[in-house]
C-alpha cells in the first residue's frame, strides 16, 4: 500500500466516524465490535470493507499506543492540525509529529 492510499483510507474512516457519531452518538462502530477476531461481512462494500479494515487498525493501535491513538483520531475525525494538537498537549510540534508518524506506520502495517 503506497502512502497516499493509507492517506486516504484514513480520511475516508475520519468521515465515516464522523458520521457514525453524528448519527448515533457513539464514537465508532468499534464500540459494538469484538475486534480481537473481528470478521468483516461479506455484504459491506468495498469501501466499507477498507474502513472496518482501518476501524480494526486504530482499535488496535489504541491497545498499544493511546497517545498515537490520540493523535490519528484528533486530526483525522476531527480535523485538528498537528500544530494544534502539540499546543493542546504541550508537547513540541516535532514530537507529536514523530508520535503521528509512528501511529500512521503502525497503521500501514496493520493493514499491510
């Protein structure tokens, strides 16, 4: 998978989110969903498909690194740039940039 198309995975899921949120009032379909042997139906679509695939991915990443869980959450569903997220957090743009980084490789590998 090139980086754009984990890019646009990732926004595609952040819409998708935002919308499962705003519809229903929880945060994610991953509330209902066992993802530790999550199986994806057959009927979801393929851009469905793709973005459980993501959903699994930062259910995951959250287990091992909340803060990077954090980070791709804020700026992808909510659409807040790194540089204000760093200035939320109090931590230098430079870290939560490496901390974005990180959570995005972990998320390609996931999906790879």
């Amino acid at each position: 998978m090139k980086k754009d198309e984990l890019k646009a995975r990732l926004i595609n899921w952040g819409r998708w989110s935002r919308e499962v949120e705003i519809h229903t009032g929880y945060p994610s379909l991953s509330a209902f969903l066992n993802t530790s042997d999550m199986c994806i139906p057959s009927s979801v679509t393929g851009t469905e498909k793709e973005i459980l695939e993501v959903e699994k991915a930062v259910c995951k990443l959250k287990q091992f690194d909340e803060l990077g869980y954090e980070v791709i959450k804020t700026y992808y569903i909510n659409n807040i740039s790194l540089n204000k997220i760093s200035k939320d957090i109090k931590r230098s743009k430079g870290y939560v940039h490496t901390v974005f980084r990180g959570a995005e490789m972990f998320i390609h590998g996931f999906l790879s």
